[in-house]
C-alpha cells in the first residue's frame, strides 16, 4: 500500500491498494473512493473488543474496504482543522492515542480500548479515562488537532502536558497527573488544577490545538436562544 497525505490545515490522505489489501476504518472516515473498492462492515473481533471501541470514541463496527479485481484508491479527510501522521505499529511498538483519533489503518492493525490503570489520571489528567491502544502489525493514520510537536522521551524523563495537549504516545510510557503547586496559583493561574505527566521511556506526540481548547476560546461568542 502506498500513500500520500495532501492539504494543509484539512489534510487528507490518499491510499493506493494492491489487488486484495484492505483499509479499516472506524468511522465512516471514507472521503472518496475509486470503484472497485469493496465496503463491508464487521464487529471487528469479540463483543468485548467492540464495546471497548465504543468507550474509547469509536463505532463499534468497522467498516473494511478491499480492492477488488485490480489495484484500488480511497482517501480518508480529517475531521477537525490539523495534521494526519503515519504510524507502523507492530508488537513492541504500541502506541496509545487519545480519543477519537483513529482514523484508518491497514488491516493488521487492531483497535482497543485502553484505561488508565490509575483512577486520578483517568479522572482529572484530562484525557479520560480511556484511550485507544493500536496494536498488532501495519501503518494506521491518527489525527492531530493542529500542529504535531513530537519527543523521544529517555527512561525516568518526564514532560508536564496541559490538558488536552497530549495526542499520542508510546504504550512504554505511563501516564500520570500531578496538581498544580501553590494555592493561588491553582485558583487563579488560569491552567487548571492540574496537569498530565508523561514518563519516558517512548515517543510522545503532542498537538497545538485541542478540540477542547477551541471549543472553550469560541463558547462567550456563541450565542443561544429558547
């Protein structure tokens, strides 16, 4: 499979298939199609692989699309202002991604849900308390909200993330919170009571504009009637 990402802040990428090979997605990512691209939809494993798809943001089916009879092309759009990146995912090379983005993978790669082993991370580090875990074998595409600033993090190094900053990052690194020091500057810093820790080692994908951030910026100018 070949592809090719286009577009700047709406990207989308383009997948040229072989005879046979197949794209998964999720969620009716699908922009456009050339023909002989096939759609079926399975559950895509156990019952409980599905309901943890659900949880983690995603359709508890997915949608299989196979190249019949010749090579094939079908591109996926990205949902939200950013970036698409490539990712090979293979056994040791997990990665955990933050709700929502997945958006297509080749047909080796499996979606699950991942939790948080800790109940705070979960609940106050800003992420949820599930994620998403790619595992298995192949490239799957994840979206970034805007722009993805990425770090090689060396076993005990650590990166504080503001909620919501954290796109990715690999399943060998482990996910914490930690409150914000000092009273006023809790109250009245303006960056929340708390913030996610990363600790190496692994590979973190950051993002500059979280969905959540843009929607808290344009919230006083929207305007509601009865």
């Amino acid at each position: 499979m070949k592809y090719t990402i286009k577009g700047d802040s709406l990207p989308v990428v383009i997948c040229e298939l072989e005879s046979g090979e197949q794209m998964i997605t999720e969620k009716g990512s699908m922009s456009w199609m050339s023909p002989n691209m096939q759609m079926s939809t399975s559950g895509g494993g156990s019952l409980g692989k599905a309901f943890g798809r659900m949880f983690s943001g995603e359709s508890i089916f997915q949608n299989i699309y196979t190249a019949k009879g010749g090579p094939g092309m079908i591109a996926f759009a990205s949902s939200f202002p950013g970036s698409i990146r490539p990712v090979e995912i293979s056994p040791g090379n997990e990665l955990i991604v933050q709700k929502s983005g997945f958006l297509a993978s080749t047909s080796g790669v499996d979606l699950s849900v991942f939790f948080h082993k800790k109940f705070g991370a979960g609940l106050f580090g800003g992420e949820g308390f599930i994620m998403q875990r790619l595992s298995g074998r192949g490239l799957a595409f994840i979206e970034i909200d805007g722009t993805a600033i990425e770090y090689d993090l060396k076993p005990g190094q650590q990166l504080i993330v503001d909620t919501g900053y954290l796109a990715a990052m690999s399943a060998t690194c482990k996910l914490d919170i930690q409150s914000v020091p000092g009273l006023k500057n809790a109250l009245f810093g303006g960056e929340g009571l708390f913030n996610t820790v990363v600790t190496g080692p692994g590979h973190v994908i950051l993002q500059t504009m979280p969905v959540s951030s843009v929607a808290g910026a344009i919230q006083p100018f929207i305007v509601t009637g009865n």
